[in-house]
C-alpha cells in the first residue's frame, strides 16, 4: 500500500495497472478490498486507485478531540485525482459515492465521469420532501450517533448493519468482521451527522454537467433509491440502472452483475 498525507492523516491506498485512470472510493465501514476483485478485471486496461478512506482499512482514523470535516474524504478523491495527471474515471458505492459527487462539484474538471452506486446523499430526502424517507434515516443516524456518544459501540454497530443487511444481519456477521465494525462506527457517526446536514443544494446537482451513471439495487431501502432517483431529476447529464434483486449492498452480495455493469458502462465513455 501506498501512503499520501492528508490533514495529518496517512491515507492508504493501492496503485496498480496502466491506461487511462480510475479512482475508486469505498462504502462506510469497508475498505478498498470491496472493489479489488473488479480492479484485477481492470487493471490490464486501466491505472487504478483504490484508497482506504479516513479511519477505514490502513488509514488514519480521525482524532476525536477534532470537528469532523464534511469534504475530508472528498479531498482525498480529489488528491488522487490530481495524481492521476488527468481527467479520471471515478467509481464509488454508498458513502463513497456521496463523496465522489461532493469531488465532483469542487473540481469538475478532475473527473472524466462518474459510475455511482446509490449515493448516500440524505439531504435531498428532505430537500425533495420524501419525509417518511427522511425520518427513518435520520432516525438510524441519530442512534447511531447516540450509542457511539455514550460508548455502546457494539449496539451502534448492530444498528447500522442491520439497516443495511436486514434485521439479523448483525447475529450472522464473523467475530473478525464484527470488531472491524465496531472499531469503524465512531467514524459512520461522523458520517451520518455530515450526510443528514449536506450543505450541497439542489443548484450544485443541476451545475454538474459529467457524465454520470447512476445504479440502484431494485429491492434496496427507500432512502437511497428516492436518493439515487432524485439525483438523477437533478443531474444534466445522468443514466439510472436497476439491479435486479440487489439491495444497497450489491457491490458485495451480486458481485458479478454489479462489475460486469460498471465494466461495460466505463466502456460506453465517449462513444
């Protein structure tokens, strides 16, 4: 792994192939291992970039005793982006994905196009007035954030997955995985507090004129598929796949359907 240095932060990330460049950005509490078994497809054709967010994988966590900064994983994308030495790919899921628009709307000119997995970006829930949408999410945020402030990080973990993977996800999830959720939640508190009070306006979705692809899993939670959808009404220059069967975690649970779609909709660039 490679290191950059960020607000004092070391950042971990792989380098690997040639071609035109990819920068890659994970979902909250994963890694870039999530995205490894689609850079071995790619990387014969492509130099790609695959960090490991701020407090995930073999990045720096960040310090407690100071504000989380909303951009800071955003800048991260972007500082990769200005190591690629030109216009770049980007491929995000969830959190990731979020992150990567937030990138986007900074710098445009860093970003040849985007690939999006149902980008956590709550705040037009409320912005579009999906209330019940915005309410339960805000809700799973606000324990979330609840049981990390008062030190019941396991409870917090519980929570969080659960709402992603179904109700007993938790029960069924490895002791390993377990305590690298567990050492990560402090950091999807951080995040959910910044998704849930997004400073980005309807405006800065409009002015995006990249092109986006937009993917949805078709049996995932209402929040992120009115999320996903409500991007794109918003972006200039978007398309909207469904994912048959797949619900928010489809990078992992239909892998092969979910990599051969980003493969073929990298490929479509400038055609």
């Amino acid at each position: 792994m490679k290191k950059l240095t960020h607000k004092n932060l070391n950042i971990a990330y792989r380098d690997l192939g040639i071609g035109d460049p990819i920068i890659f950005a994970h979902c909250s509490s994963g890694s870039h291992l999530i995205w490894m078994p689609l850079a071995e497809q790619l990387a014969s054709q492509f130099q790609l970039f695959l960090p490991d967010l701020i407090g995930y994988g073999q990045s720096d966590s960040w310090p407690n005793s100071t504000p989380y900064d909303a951009e800071a994983d955003a800048e991260i994308i972007l500082a990769l982006l200005q190591k690629a030495g030109r216009p770049a790919h980007v491929i995000a899921h969830s959190y990731g994905a979020a992150m990567a628009l937030r990138a986007a709307i900074i710098d445009p000119a860093l970003i040849r196009s985007l690939h999006l997995i149902e980008p956590v970006a709550f705040s037009l829930l409320e912005k579009f007035g999906h209330e019940k949408e915005w309410e339960e999410i805000s809700a799973i945020g606000s324990k979330v954030i609840h049981y990390c402030e008062h030190n019941q990080k396991e409870k917090a973990s519980e929570i969080f997955i659960n709402y992603w993977s179904g109700r007993f996800a938790w029960k069924i999830t490895g002791d390993a995985q377990k305590k690298e959720i567990i050492n990560s939640i402090d950091k999807v508190a951080k995040e959910f507090s910044i998704l849930t009070s997004n400073n980005l306006t309807k405006e800065d979705y409009q002015n995006l004129y990249i092109e986006t692809h937009l993917f949805y899993g078709d049996k995932t939670q209402e929040s992120t598929s009115q999320v996903t959808h409500s991007l794109f009404d918003l972006l200039p220059n978007a398309t909207l796949t469904a994912i048959p069967g797949a619900g928010h975690m489809s990078p992992l649970s239909h892998r092969s359907i979910v990599n051969k779609l980003l493969i073929d909709s990298i490929s479509k660039i400038g055609e």
